[in-house]
C-alpha cells in the first residue's frame, strides 16, 4: 500500500515539475536521461557484477550517429534510432566477447579505454566538428506535433524511462532475468542448469549499452546540438557514481541516485567556486569522498534507507497453474552413464585416474572414499564442469567427453554443489525455479513485454511442486540465506529436480542434516528411484548410504579401490584398510 | 622516413615506455597484493612532478597540505576503529605513528622549501611528501573494504582518483610545469643524439627495477609481499598480515609514481589532470602482462610508449586513440591466451 502510495506521489511529482520555471524542466529532463543509463548499470553492475565506465561513450555514439544522418544525409530522427541501436548493439557484443571470459575487471578497464579513444575521436575527426560539435539537429515530430516544447520532450523522456524501469522489472523477474541475478558469484551454477554464462553477461551488457544509447540519441535531440564534452570518461565514472550512491541493487536506486548526483552537482557547481574563489569542476573532489564513504558505510546506497522503511514487498501465492510436464525416463536397467578410464590430471599431479565405472537407469549409485579422494574431482568431469584429460565419458546414448556443463545440462544431468551455491537475496522458490531454465524457452523480449505470465505461473507451479516433495513448503517464500544449511542443501535438491533431470548428482546432500532429516531424505530418494530416476550421491555418511543404495564405487587416492553391493563394500578388507588403517 | 628519424622516435618511444614501465610495475604489484586496480597511480605523477616544481620556486607545495590531511583522516579512523573494538591503549601508539613523520616532513619541508636546494635535495624531498600518501590512502579508502569484491575495490579507486584530481587543480591550479633536466648534456653517438635526460630516466629506471628485484628476492618484507599476492589466506595463516603487506604495496606504488613523475617532468608539460592519462598508458603496459607477469608486461610498456611515438609522428592528433584503442586487440590476444577458471568471490 505504501509502495504504491509513493509510487503516486512520484508521478505526481513528474506531473507537476513542468509548471514549475523551464531551469528546472531542463534538469527534470536530464535526470531522466541519466536515470535511463543508470537503470542499465543497475542491472550489469549490482545484479550481474559487472561494471563499465564506457557509458557515456554509448551516450556519444548514439549522439554522433544520429546528428551526422540527420544533419548531413538528411535523415529522419526516428529512422536513425534503429540505426544507433544496432551500431551500440554491434560494439557493445564486440568488446563484450573480447573481455567477458575473462575475468571480471577486464571489461571496466576495456571501457575505460574505449571511453578515452573515444572521446578523443570525437573530438579530432574533421567530419565531427571537433570540438564545436554538430548544430542544428532537426527536433523529434511525433503525431504531427513538433517536440520543440521542452515540457513536451520532458514527458517523452520520462515516459521512455518509467517503461524501461518496467521492462527491466519484468526481465528480472523471468527465466533470463533469475539466471542473470544468479551469475554475479560464479557462473558454474546457471551453466550447471543450461544457461549460458558469457552470453548471460553479454545480454545484460548490451541491454545497458542500448539504454545508454536511447540516452544519447533523445540527448542529441533535445539539446539539438552535440559535441564531445558530455561523452568523456568523467561522465562515465558519474553515471556509476549515481547507482553507487542511489542504490545499485535496486532499479529505483537509479533513479534516486540520478537525481541525487545531479542536484547535487549543479548545487555544488554554485557554490563551490565561489568558496573556493577559482573556476574549477571541484565537485568531484566532493563526489569522490562521497563514494569512498558510501562504499565503506552504505553498500545499498540511499535505497537501501528506503526499502528499510518500507513494508517488505506482498508475498504472490502460486496460482493453481498446471506445473510443467514431465518427459519419459528410460527404460530401468538401461545403460545410462558409461565413465570409461576418465583421468584427470593437474601439470604433472594425477587427480582422477583411469577411473571406470557404470550407472544403470534407476539406479542409487554411492561414490565413497577418504578425503583428497578425488570424489569431486570426478563429480566436475561428468558434470562438465572441468575438462578431462583423458578417456571417455558416455550418457545415455550421446558421447559427453567434450561438451562443457551447459551442453552436458541439456541432456537432462543435474546437480547439487557441496558448497551450496543458492542465491542468498532470492527466496527459496526462485531459486528452485531456476532448474527450470531449460524446460521453458521464453525470451527477453516476451518478458520485458509480460507475455510469458502463463509459462510464468507453470514454472512457479512446477518449483512449488519439487519444495513440496522435498518438504520444504512452509520455506517456500523465505529468502534462501536465512535457511539453515541442511535446508539450504535440500533447495538445492529441489531446484536439480526441477530440471527434470534422468540423472541427479548429489554432492554430500546430507551434510549439515539431522538424523531425522536424513531419514527423509533417504525416503525421498527412495520415491525417485521408484519414479525410474537415477542418482549419483557423493556422501560421508556410511549408515545414511549402507541403506539406500544399490550400488558403492570406492575412490582412494584418485583411482577405484573397489566396487560392488553395500554388503560387501563394507567387508572389503581393502576398504577397511583405506578408512580406518587396517584392521 | 628515414633512418635517424626511426632512431629518435624509438629513443622517443623507449624514454617513455621506461617510464610507463615504472608505473605497470606498481599497478602489477598493488593488484597482486591488495586486488586494488589502482586507477589514482597516474596522479602520484603529477604530484610527483608538480610538487618537484613547487620546491624549485622556493614555496611550500600545497601536496604537504594533502598529507597532513590524509594523516589525520587516517588517524581519525583508526581511533574509532581502536576504540569500537576495544583496543584504546593502542590509539596513543597509533595516533603518535600516524601524526608524527607527516608533521615532522611538513616542518622539515616548511624549512628547506625557501633555500632553493639543488635539484637532487628536491627530488628526495619531493619523495619524502609524496610516497608517504601512498600507505595513507589504502587506510583511509581500501583498508576498510579490503575484502570486498574486486568491483568494489575498483569503484572506490575510481572515487579516489576523482577526489585526487579535483585537490591537484586546487592545490596546483590549472597551470602546467615543466621541470628542468637533470642533466642537460647530448651524447652523440653515431648518426644519433642521446639526451642526458633520456639516459636518467633510463638510469633511474633500470636501478630501480633492479632494486625492486632485491627487495622481492632477497628481503623478508618482499618474500612477504610475493606471498600474499600469490595467496592471501595462506599467507595469513603464517603470521604475514594482508593490511600490512597492503600499506607497503601503496608504499611503493605511490614511491614509483612520484619519481615516475619527476622523470617526466622535464620531458612534458606536466597539468594537475595529466597524470591519469600516463597512469592509464601505464595500465595498457601491465594489462598486455595479464596484470600478473612482470617481464611481459615490461614488454607492453615498452612498446606501448614505441607506438606512442610513432603515432605522435604519423597521426598526431590520434596519438592517444591509438594507444587507448591497442587495448582492444590486447585484450583479445590474452582473452585467447589465457585459461580462465570460474572465479569464486
């Protein structure tokens, strides 16, 4: 209720603001602009985890673009906005293939550079104007009207930005978007459901970069005339400034941290001056304080003291929507995974070593062995989570040696991580949802538009369904960092059931559990084995394994020791030896 | 193009790419050790030169200003830091190591500014005002994040670079300097002529990667270093305290951006703002060696400031698109190099 009352509020505001004297429109105008850029890095710098300094140099394309086809070629300005957003799309993929698989600090200091080169660009080639610029850009005519009026132009600006704000609402709240919001820690676990982390990042990246660019093309268009200044790095670093000091975690974070920068600046850009009795921009010197305090005191930024007053968001029920359905198993006692002399080694140190063994459908397979084993070693060369170094790997028909945990996700293998890998601010259910990534194909576009509301609800549905049966359902809507550990790991094993998996691998699923806990969860696995799933269970529980099992494979020192029914795993005289030192 | 004229770019090219050496150096070793990718190198530069030039008119630089400053921003935090976890009788210790050798440079400088000291008295004391801000700033603005992400670290480099460029043009004002040369003398050999001043920064540099190689071989304090860059927890697990191998990484980034600076002054006009660029060519040298490998990116520095060169004589005017714009096939070299593994943060 609040929400929404603030919500009004807000709109009233935008309403009003055009009353008041054009000064102020003008700087209404401008904290649209840089809400627009700032709700693209919301995205790529506080939900991803990726940042970039090249914004206004997106802003400065755009600008560029559009001022050379409109005032030399002639062209209309909303012919040459597909332009601009095609040429940002194009370099925005480019530098995001160059520096995304590396590591995270590569594609800040890309742009940084490119923002630089730029800039200089801009300002060096003849055909740009050099640092006068382009004047006279034709004004934007829409409905026979010409947007001339710059209380006009403040209305289209904060339209565009209120739609964006709830496009980029509904993509985080959808199968992309709840891949995206996971990718910030690591992207092994998304790419353990079939989502691709690269392309996860390039995604968002351009998503920032376009909105960058509808900036500077409605920029261009207001001011009617451009040239390099607004487009150089400092813009950049400000735009980052504004989410950093709003709240990066949170779409209106942008908006607030726009407003406030840009207040502030033109606050200080009167006073300071003055004070200081020289011309000079020592705002940043202000600004730079700011966000070292910010940094170290306010990590959510001005938001984060709103959101702390507010009534937490209305939990959604699941609708009664019919869950997802179910693909075949295979036929019981099928060959389902074939590991054949697998080894991995690290420089010269044999990690897993000729390792060979079988699961048949419908199996309960354990995987045992001290610890330094290897155990998970060989979890992450069936997984495709590491590459092997040597024989091969089949699954159900389809040869897996090669394929990386993506490709090896599609064949329906799923799993659990022994250090669990949830996303901590997500409630249990969203998380669950994401195991469902690869049994529905909605895209960005029906997303952002809330075209996907009813393969939404399934998906939801379907997560519910697998909380249930893990028996977590009162957690359902709690976030998943306030769970236990032992609950935490049983999400885990819900969000792998809801990839519909015919092969689980469980990574020490009962560590962390109580006895009662572990009696159920030997139970379930139980009920699935009966549905003809098969499971892969790493574990160090012996009793909780001697039970459910059908099948242990030992490991020692990277190779198998033995191999057989849990019987005579446990008479094994090698097997005793390597637990407990000879007998 | 004829010859000579390759030869006086190249020398052109090698005189500043030594000096972007210095400077990939110290990025390398900040990031090893604190995961800090230190934007604000680039202004110890200017300050290095500009206070160098300040101390040549007879008057106090306002850089000591600077430093008592972040002294006492320092010590502020620290005490509340001490007294939150109960740890007040420390605060006298600190307050008196923290306070004192800034007072002590800030008199001694106060002294010595208005008797016009030849060149190389300056340069120390240039050094005595400036590298010291290096260890002030990691406490002020990333010792308290020390663990967060590299993002975090980097925006709040950022933050710091702004808030250093913006006290430059205060302290400074908007006018460039340019320092007089070292040594004033022309080598002639063969068809070419080598300045003094390109052999002192030659010099310069050469000692002191030489006396960076001992200090990492041979000292406990560099072994320490070298431990925490390659792991941070083991090495805390024997007894080699991160914060401190931080402060001396700061230490000696802001020690080789100062005399990174006072080698370049007589060589360009030095602004408050010209720092960033040189710290950023400097960038470009360390990223060719992956923000790892010393030697390679050695190499990239060099060559960096050869292309610059080049660039200056071909295409003026795109000198710096040029060398900014090699970053993108660097990076596309080392993004196919390199193996990546998933990062866990």
């Amino acid at each position: 209720m609040i929400r929404r009352v603030g919500f009004v509020l807000f709109l009233l505001i935008l309403g009003v603001v055009p009353l008041a004297s054009s000064y102020y429109v003008t700087l209404g105008s401008y904290i649209g602009l840089y809400s627009l850029v700032a709700l693209g890095l919301v995205l790529l710098t506080g939900v991803a985890g990726l940042t970039s300094f090249g914004q206004a140099a997106f802003m400065g394309v755009a600008a560029y673009t559009t001022a050379l086809l409109t005032v030399k070629l002639g062209w209309s300005p909303w012919l040459t906005l597909f332009v601009c957003l095609a040429l940002t799309a194009a370099i925005a993929y480019l530098l995001g293939a160059i520096t995304l698989r590396m590591g995270g600090h590569y594609l800040p200091l890309a742009t940084i550079a490119w923002g630089i080169s730029l800039y200089f660009l801009f300002g060096t080639i003849p055909a740009l104007g050099g640092s006068t610029g382009i004047s006279d850009l034709p004004s934007l005519r829409m409905f026979g009207l010409e947007l001339k009026n710059e209380k006009l132009y403040f209305y289209l600006i904060w339209v565009l930005c209120l739609a964006v704000l709830w496009v980029s609402k509904n993509i985080l709240d959808s199968r992309e978007g709840r891949a995206i919001r996971a990718i910030k820690g690591g992207v092994s676990m998304v790419e353990a459901f079939g989502a691709s982390g690269p392309r996860l990042k390039n995604i968002v990246f351009i998503h920032s970069a376009l909105l960058s660019c509808l900036a500077g093309w409605l920029y261009a268009h207001m001011m009617r005339f451009v040239n390099p200044s607004p487009f150089g790095l400092n813009q950049g670093i400000e735009f980052l400034f504004m989410i950093v000091i709003g709240g990066p975690f949170s779409l209106w974070g942008a908006i607030v941290g726009a407003a406030t920068i840009t207040l502030l600046k033109t606050a200080l850009q009167g006073i300071l001056p003055k004070l200081i009795g020289q011309t000079g921009n020592f705002e940043i010197i202000v600004f730079g304080i700011l966000i070292v305090l910010v940094l170290q005191w306010l990590r959510g930024g001005i938001w984060s003291l709103v959101e702390r007053l507010l009534p937490p968001e209305p939990v959604r029920p699941v609708s009664d929507a019919s869950p997802l359905s179910h693909r075949p198993q295979p036929a019981r006692g099928d060959l389902l995974l074939k590991v054949d002399s697998v080894t991995k080694a690290y420089g010269g140190l044999l990690a897993v070593k000729k390792m060979s063994f079988e699961i048949n459908a419908g199996e309960i397979v354990g995987l045992i062995g001290p610890n330094g084993a290897g155990k998970s070693t060989m979890f992450n060369l069936i997984s495709g989570v590491l590459p092997v170094t040597g024989g091969a790997i089949h699954f159900g028909t389809e040869d897996i040696t090669l394929l990386n945990s993506t490709r090896i996700a599609r064949q329906r293998m799923s799993r659990t991580f022994q250090h669990v890998k949830l996303i901590p601010g997500m409630t249990a259910l969203e998380n669950v949802m994401i195991g469902a990534y690869l049994r529905t194909g909605e895209g960005l576009v029906s997303a952002g538009l809330r075209l996907n509301r009813r393969v939404e609800e399934q998906v939801r549905a379907e997560a519910a369904v697998q909380l249930r049966r893990v028996g977590l359902e009162e957690s359902m809507f709690v976030p998943a960092g306030n769970l236990s550990l032992g609950k935490q790991r049983i999400v885990e094993i819900a969000r792998a059931l809801c990839a519909d998996p015919v092969l689980l691998l469980l990574d020490e699923p009962a560590a962390g559990l109580r006895h009662k806990e572990k009696q159920e969860l030997a139970a379930l696995l139980s009920d699935l084995r009966r549905e003809g799933l098969s499971v892969l269970i790493v574990e160090h529980d012996m009793e909780f394994l001697m039970n459910l099992v059908d099948r242990i494979v030992v490991m020692e020192f990277g190779e198998k020791l033995a191999e057989g029914l849990p019987r005579e795993i446990r008479s094994n005289p090698a097997v005793l030896e390597a637990y407990l030192g000879g007998v | 193009m004829d010859l000579s004229t390759i030869m006086i770019l190249t020398q052109d090219g090698i005189t500043n790419g030594a000096i972007y050496l210095l400077i990939a150096v110290a990025l390398i070793l900040v990031f090893g050790v604190t995961r800090v990718i230190l934007i604000p190198q680039g202004e110890f530069v200017s300050f290095g030169a500009l206070t160098l030039a300040a101390l040549q008119q007879g008057v106090a630089p306002g850089t000591v200003w600077l430093l008592l400053i972040l002294a006492f921003l320092a010590a502020l935090m620290d005490t509340f830091r001490l007294l939150s976890t109960q740890a007040a009788r420390r605060v006298p210790a600190m307050l008196a190591g923290t306070l004192l050798p800034p007072l002590f440079i800030a008199l001694l400088v106060k002294y010595c500014a208005p008797l016009h000291l030849s060149l190389g008295w300056q340069a120390l004391l240039t050094m005595l005002i400036v590298a010291p801000m290096g260890p002030l700033l990691y406490r002020v603005a990333f010792r308290p994040v020390a663990d967060a992400t590299i993002l975090v670290l980097l925006i709040s480099a950022v933050a710091v670079h702004f808030a250093l460029v913006g006290m430059g043009l205060l302290m400074f004002g908007a006018e460039g300097v340019r320092t007089p040369p070292f040594s004033s003398a022309q080598l002639p050999i063969w068809t070419l002529s080598i300045s003094g001043q390109s052999i002192c920064v030659f010099v310069a540099s050469l000692a002191f990667i030489a006396l960076l190689a001992w200090f990492f071989s041979k000292t406990l304090y560099g072994k320490a270093l070298r431990a925490v860059a390659f792991n941070r927890n083991g090495a805390r697990l024997v007894g080699i305290s991160p914060q401190r191998a931080g402060a001396v990484s700061f230490t000696m980034a802001a020690a080789i951006g100062c005399l990174s600076g006072i080698l370049i002054g007589p060589i360009t006009t030095v602004y408050y703002d010209s720092g960033f660029l040189i710290g950023l060519k400097g960038f470009v040298g360390a990223i060719v060696g992956g923000l790892a490998s010393f030697p390679v990116a050695a190499a990239g520095a060099l060559l960096v400031g050869v292309l610059e060169s080049f660039s200056s004589f071909w295409l003026s005017g795109y000198k710096d698109v040029i060398v900014f714009a090699a970053i993108i096939p660097i990076l596309l070299w080392r993004s196919l190099v390199s193996v990546h593994y998933e990062e866990e943060e």
